[in-house]
C-alpha cells in the first residue's frame, strides 16, 4: 500500500480527533476503531445478502429458456413469443420478484414499458439442472391432449371456470373470451399449442381474473402472452408507499420510522385521496360483478398501485380469490380454531367448535380489510375541517362484518358515504 494511502487510513481510522483530545481521552481511538469495523461489517453483510436473495428470487433467465425451448419445439404459442424468442423486442430487465416461484420483472415491448411474469411452480424441487426444470414444466402442458375436439375444449373451459367462479349465468361468454384470446394468429381455429398454453394460464389465479376483469379500469391490462407467460401493462408506482424495507433489513430498521418515512415520502392528500377513490370503485367491481364476487385474501399496501394521473391501479392480483373458491376450501375442513379456517392470508372463517368444521361465511369483507390499510394512508395530512368525519367513518369501515345479515346493504352504504366524502373534497380542483 502506498505510504500516502496507508498515512489516510490511518488519519481516518485511528485520529479521528485532534492529537490533544486524544492523549487526554485515549479510548476513544478504540471507539472509533470499533465503530469502524463495524460500519464495514454491517455494509458487507448488507450487500451480501442482496446479493444471496437477487440470485435466490430472481430466476428470469430460467423462465426465457424453459419458455423458448418450448415454443421451439411448437409445444407451446402465444402473442409474445416471437417478440420473446425470436425478434427479442421483448425483453426483462429489472427483477422485482418477491418469490422464487413467481418471476416477477420490469420491461420493454417495442420501446413500451411492460411487466412480463413467469411461474416456476416446481422449480424448487428438482435437482436445479436446466434438463429437470424442463421436464417439470412439461407438466404444465399436458392438457388438453392430441384429438381433443373444440367441443371437448369448450366443455373442459366451461367445466373448469364453473369449478372456480362457481355456477354464473355469463360463463358462456367468459369461454368465448378464453377462445379468442387463445386463437392468437386469429384464424378462427385453436391449434393445440394454442389450447395448450391457455389451458396453462388459467391454472394462474392472477391470469384468470384479468381475462374475467379485463373491461375494469383499476385492473392493469394483458398484453400478451407465450405459454405460461404473460406480459401486462406496467403500473408506475405499484405499492401504496415508495419505501418497502427488504426483510433482511427489518429488524434494523424501526416500523416506527419506515412508516414515517413513507407519510412524507406520499403524494400530497388530494392525490392520495383520488387513489383512495379508485381503489374503493375497485372494490365494487369485484363485489358481485358478472363472474360472480372477488374477496382480497392478501390486503397489502404491496398490492395496490397507481399510475402517473394517480389513478388506482391493482400491482398484485394472486391474493384475489373468487368466493366460490373460498368457500370450496373452507366447506368440511376440519379445525380447532378460526385460524384453522384461513385461506391465502386473511380470508378467514368462524370454526364451529361443536361440530369442528370450518363455516364458509368468511368474517371480515373486502371493504374492512381495505378501510384497515387506508387509515394510515389517508388521515395522515387531512384537511382538519374533513378529519372528524373522516376518522369516524373509516372507524365504522373497519369494523364491517362479512356476515350476509350485513353485506348488502350495510356494505354499500358505507363505501358511497366515504367515496361521496373524498369526492365532494377534492372535485371541481386540479386533483379531480
């Protein structure tokens, strides 16, 4: 080391105070020592473990090969494969996976910003070796077989969206839209790469309730797809807050201090308002709408994004669950307690103690969950004329019950009360 280099080190680390200080306090080069080593610790371990879970969650490029090796083989089609494998006009960029098996990453499609998603379901149980991850995903491939007719295709969509949206008068028309969005070179017939990579997609929660909400505003729009890969719009902001501590680091950062962070960090009240507007509108689309209803079984601030004009965009849609389904998993299961009756996260149900079953009436609605997540969001810099009332009818929110007896009517009333509140504040204004 240079003698020039080694003269700094040492000013730095060892006389960080003047020389007088130092004979009068001489533990304090110690200190100083110390705190250095410590802050070199603490930076390495904090790199490394980015590092350890960049390579651990983001898989991308597993995803392109296992995709383009089967639309190579014509196992497999879809509206972005050329783009994917062939023009590369489609490409991933930035990760922003939070699991492993769901591949999550930022993009371009011909110079237009999009997410593209790939599940690597079963990725985490072989051996790693690409020729494995490539024979576990042919099972997600395996329907509908050689010979399949339209007719037996059009029975089996019909069977299988019956089984998750329940019993709808609309699912013939869910089916044509299926059918069309399959047909990908548009002849009016579906080959069975095409039938194939459809049938694939629909066993993705996510996929199904874009095609089923695809006329909604606040769902983010499909662009496309290649077997089961899709491609969406992308949503500027896709979290309710800009600061999303890594869990690595959350022991070292207070809770206290992140969500102060984040209610400086968030856009001024009206806009925050106007977001809070669209996410309430999100939440009647998905409250007996023409596929039946949607519960959130996840209500995160993760899940809930927003575009440049501040409108409310859904960033996450997996932890949405239609009731039928809901209701499937919780009919005859066995419990102890209500925590036994849980679906995703906290879609939970009433355990019946005598009989020790689940019931299938879940307690919290949509609305209580979402009303949870805005109070810190929206009381947080509201106009004080508006935070009484505010305050209050957020209160009343929260503790909505999911029983029948309340849904209805009780339900609505609530969400018009505070969507006509926030509208009438920032109408006729710039944030309107």
């Amino acid at each position: 080391m240079p003698r020039g280099l080694r003269r700094l080190v040492h000013l730095v680390l060892f006389c960080p105070l003047s020389k007088g200080l130092q004979s009068r306090l001489p533990a304090l080069k110690v200190k100083y020592l110390l705190l250095a080593w410590l802050g070199i610790l603490v930076t390495s371990w904090v790199v490394y473990m980015q590092y350890a879970s960049y390579s651990e969650l983001c898989r991308g490029h597993v995803c392109h090969v296992i995709i383009c090796d089967h639309y190579r083989r014509g196992i497999i089609s879809g509206s972005s494969c050329k783009a994917l494998c062939e023009e590369r006009s489609l490409s991933m960029q930035r990760c922003m996976s939070t699991s492993s098996t769901h591949q999550v990453y930022s993009g371009l499609w011909k110079e237009r910003p999009v997410v593209i998603k790939c599940g690597l379901e079963d990725a985490l149980k072989g051996d790693g070796a690409p020729d494995s991850l490539l024979r576990q995903e042919m099972a997600l491939f395996d329907k509908p077989t050689r010979g399949t007719s339209m007719d037996e295709f059009r029975e089996m969509l019909h069977g299988f969206l019956k089984s998750i949206l329940g019993e709808q008068p609309s699912l013939t028309t869910l089916v044509g839209r299926v059918i069309t969005l399959a047909d990908v070179n548009k002849d009016g017939k579906v080959s069975l790469a095409e039938a194939k990579s459809v049938w694939a997609l629909l066993q993705i929660n996510e996929f199904l309730l874009m095609v089923a909400l695809q006329e909604k505003e606040h769902t983010p729009k499909l662009l496309g797809f290649c077997g089961d890969l899709y491609v969406t719009e992308r949503v500027g902001h896709s979290s309710l807050y800009r600061l999303e501590v890594p869990g690595y680091l959350q022991t070292l950062v207070p809770e206290a201090l992140s969500s102060s962070l984040n209610q400086w960090l968030a856009p001024a009240w009206p806009r925050r308002a106007r977001i809070t507007i669209g996410l309430l509108e999100f939440v009647e689309e998905v409250f007996h709408g023409a596929y039946g209803s949607f519960l959130l079984c996840d209500a995160s601030t993760r899940h809930v994004g927003y575009n440049s004009k501040y409108d409310c965009k859904m960033a996450d849609l997996r932890s949405v669950a239609s009731e039928a389904s809901v209701r499937g998993f919780l009919r005859g299961r066995r419990c102890e307690t209500n925590a036994d009756c849980t679906y995703g996260r906290d879609c939970t149900a009433t355990c019946d103690r005598l009989l020790k079953q689940c019931n299938t009436e879940v307690v919290q609605p949509n609305l209580a969950k979402v009303c949870v997540l805005l109070q810190g969001y929206l009381l947080f810099g509201a106009p004080l004329d508006l935070r009484a009332d505010l305050e209050k009818q957020l209160r009343t929110c929260v503790t909505l019950s999911g029983l029948a007896s309340q849904m209805e009517v009780h339900h609505s009333l609530v969400l018009n009360n505070l969507k006509t509140l926030l509208w009438k504040t920032i109408s006729n204004t710039q944030y309107s």
